[in-house]
C-alpha cells in the first residue's frame, strides 16, 4: 500500500514527503493530513494525489471511463488485495485476459489510475510466472508489458520479460 503510493507520488510528479501508516490487520493505507483527520484506503488516497497532481484525466474523462476506472480500482483492492491462493490468482488473471480482449487499457482507450495500480498490485505475480504461464493469459501479458514501458510507471520495479513475437501475433 504505502510503497505503491510513494510510487504514485512519484510517477505524477508530486513532491513526496507525505506520511504514511497503516491501520489493522489489513494494513489499510493511511495519509496523515496536516488539517484535519487522515484520509483511509489505498484508493482514496490515490485519487487525492492524481487530483493534487492535477491529473484528473487518470481518473477517466466521461461518466463512463469514471465508472470503469472505479470499478477496476475495487477490484484491485477487493480481489488482487485479497487473493493469496494459486486459485485467486487463477481467476483473477483469467477474468483480466477475458476483459483485455479487445482493449489497451482497462478503461478501454485510455490509460488510467486503474492500469497504474493494477500493474503495481499484480507486480509480485507476473514476476512469478513461467512463460507457459504468461502465454496463457496473452492479453494480460500484452496489457502488462505496455504498462511497465509506460514512462514513469516501472521505477525500481524489476523489468517482467515477455517474449515479444507472442504477444503481438494475433492467436485467434
């Protein structure tokens, strides 16, 4: 939670320097905020930097990108959060191939707060994953791959190697 939103900080340009906790078991994110109480939850606290950066368009531009990126964006906390299992990880990679199908970005044409924290967040499985694996799920392989070459996204994070000529050969 915390490291993703110092990564966040950094990718939209912001100063950094924020403080940040984390509350129960759950390690649920915390900003501490100068006036005031502190603002709870990984999303939360990451559509107040995008909006801070002044980045709004991350967020979506039409009620309808809005309503995607939201919904990607619990998904992310809900489910990639949640999931432990080899099963969790089954599913939650085939319902992203299954929804990256004929899209770019999770939002359809535009990169948004959901591709970045998503990436963040199924960082640590990609890296894991056999090319047997990752053929398996070649629209997330392709989605990911464009991600982490996105300027600004990857950091520190280690480079996922992907065989190219896969991704890009239409299967079907």
């Amino acid at each position: 939670g915390a490291a993703e939103l110092e990564l966040l900080e950094r990718l939209l340009g912001l100063p950094g320097g924020n403080k940040y906790g984390v509350q129960g078991q759950r390690k649920v994110p915390v900003l501490q905020t100068n006036n005031g109480p502190g603002l709870t939850g990984l999303m939360t606290i990451a559509a107040h930097l995008v909006r801070q950066a002044k980045k709004d368009q991350l967020l979506g531009n039409t009620a309808e990108e809005k309503a995607v990126v939201q919904q990607w964006l619990e998904y992310r906390v809900t489910r990639v959060n949640g999931g432990s299992s080899k099963e969790d990880t089954r599913i939650i990679l085939k319902d992203l191939n299954t929804h990256l199908e004929d899209k770019v970005y999770l939002a359809g044409n535009i990169f948004t707060l959901a591709d970045i924290l998503m990436y963040y967040g199924l960082h640590h499985i990609m890296v894991d994953l056999t090319v047997q694996e990752k053929e398996k799920y070649l629209n997330v392989s392709r989605w990911f791959n464009h991600i982490q070459h996105y300027p600004g996204v990857r950091q520190h994070l280690s480079n996922v190697v992907f065989i190219k000529n896969r991704l890009y050969t239409n299967a079907h």
